[in-house]
C-alpha cells in the first residue's frame, strides 16, 4: 500500500469520526423553547421530563417521545343536539379554554387530551342543559359554563390538564320555538308601551289635578285675604266715623255748655220740630191742632229744661 493510500485512509477515517461527533452532538443537545416541555423516553420507558433551555440526552439510547406545549389552548366544541328538562331540542356550540399542567400525566394518563377533554365538554354540556328549562339556558348561561368547567375539572384531573374556562358561543333552538319566543317578546314590548303609556296618561293626570288642586288653594288663599283686608278696611272706617261722630258730640257739647250754645240748640229744636210737624201734615190727613203739650215754645222749653238738668249734673 502506497502512502498516498493511507493518508488518503487516514483523513477519511478522521472525517468519519469528525461527521459521527457532529451527529451524535447534535443529536444529544436539545434547546427547550419556553412554556414547551419534552417527554424522554429511554429504551422505550420514560426517563425524565426536559424544561426551557439547554439540555442534553444520551445519542441513540434516549429519544423524545412526546412534545407538550404548556400554553392556553382554545379548543373548538363542535356543534351537538342537546335536550333541555322542558324537551326542547337545542343545537349547541362552544369553546374550550385549557392548559397543560403536567406533561407526564398528559403523555402517559390519556391517549390524545385534546381529543378526551373535547368529548367530555359534550357530555357534560349535554347533561347540564338537561337539567335547566329552555328559559334558564338564556337567561343563565354564565353558572351554566362555570357548572361545565367544573364538572370537566374533576374528571380530567388524572389526565394532567386544567380546564380553565369554557364558553358557549350559541345556542339555536328550533324554528318553531324561535318563533313562539319572537311573538312572545313581542306581546311583551306591546306591554310594556301600553304600560309606559298609560303610566304617562296617569302622570299627566295627576299634575293636572295637583295644578287645579294649587289654583283652587291660592284662588281661596286671595279671597280670604281679600276678605280679612276688607274686613279690617271697614273695621278701620267705623273707627274713623266713631271717632268723627265722637269728636263732634264732644264739641257739641262744649259749645252747650255755653249760653250762645243753648240758644242755638233751642233754635235747632225748634226748626227740628217744625219740620216734624210739616211732614206729617203732608203725609195725613188728620189735622193736628197745637195745644200746650204740642206747641213749639212749650217743646223748646222742654229741651231747655233737659239741657239745663245735664249742665248742673256735669258740674256736680
């Protein structure tokens, strides 16, 4: 064998080598992105689980046998016939939300979790709608989805997953009960517009009667005002005349007490009773003949007499 030749043999070796090096190298390092992890399995067994970052396995003897990503996965429930308590046959459709917690379990405990959770969100929101009535699957779907991720909770426990939230993205009953549900809301919209309205009539009603109700009270209000202000006008005015008339009476009197007074009181009483006498000879025919106790000097003298009595009696 030339030299030649066995260089030649010698670096091909070497380059094998170098290849094999690379080969197992590689395939004995393995990066682990983050909130991935991979399942290692040696000679057909479970050896370990591998985390975020650099790692290293044994060339051949070890293999990667499962690759979990430990994410929030959003899983869509196709669409199923279910039946309410009521028998009311309702087509239902959601979302799953759910989260890997331990990769062993989820390997190991189920065939494909995916597919298991999947099915049991089914079941279960099945046997939940079975026992509500077709009012309360509207009107309760949210403790509706809570009862289903709980109820899913529980049983994939030992498959290593949690569910975290589960959602209902429509529920489509049949034809016939969706138009029974569209004439009943709208037999309730009329009811509530007659109701709206006649409360608006009443309201109505009841500001005109409080409007009468005010115009009636500030309308009796004035007039007892107006009532009290004459009442105390005429109060006033009969004061005044009593005053008037008093005051006169008091100068009447001051000037009687005198002898000019006294004649001229005996001359106002005598015109008074000639006056008398003049009327009722115009009104009757009976004539009336002057006698001593009629006469006009004899009525004078008499009230002469009378002044003279309340003269001596004021200055006693």
């Amino acid at each position: 064998m030339q030299v030649d030749q066995i260089v030649e043999l010698i670096f091909s070796y070497q380059f094998a080598i170098i290849i094999l090096a690379i080969v197992l190298l590689k395939t004995s390092v393995k990066f682990v992105s983050q909130n991935r992890a991979l399942i290692i399995e040696r000679f057909g067994k479970y050896n370990r689980t591998l985390e975020a970052g650099l790692n290293f396995i044994m060339p051949i003897i070890d293999q990667v046998a499962y690759d979990r990503s430990l994410k929030e996965q959003a899983i869509d429930v196709p669409s199923q016939g279910a039946i309410t308590k009521d028998n009311i046959s309702l087509t239902v459709d959601g979302v799953l939300y759910l989260k890997v917690l331990d990769p062993y379990k989820a390997s190991y405990g189920v065939d494909d979790y995916r597919f298991a959770v999947t099915q049991l969100a089914q079941t279960t929101m099945r046997s939940e709608i079975g026992k509500m009535e077709l009012d309360k699957t509207f009107e309760e779907r949210d403790s509706l989805n809570v009862n289903i991720v709980n109820a899913i909770n529980e049983a994939a426990m030992p498959w290593g997953v949690q569910v975290l939230r589960y959602e209902i993205k429509d529920i489509v009953p049949p034809q016939s009960v969706m138009e029974a549900m569209e004439r009943q809301m709208k037999a309730e919209r009329e009811k509530r517009a007659k109701i709206l309205e006649s409360e608006g009539d009443r309201q109505a009603a009841v500001n005109v009667a409080e409007g009468q109700k005010q115009a009636i009270v500030l309308a009796a209000q004035a007039d007892k005002e107006q009532q009290i202000l004459n009442a105390e006008g005429e109060a006033s005015a009969i004061i005044r005349v009593a005053e008037a008339k008093a005051n006169a009476l008091e100068q009447v009197g001051q000037v009687a007490r005198t002898a000019h007074g006294q004649k001229a009181i005996e001359l106002d009483l005598a015109t008074l009773a000639i006056q008398a006498k003049q009327a009722i000879a115009k009104e009757s025919s009976v004539v009336l003949l002057p006698d001593s106790a009629t006469d006009v000097s004899s009525v004078v003298a008499q009230a002469t007499t009378i002044l003279q009595a309340l003269k001596s009696k004021e200055q006693l």
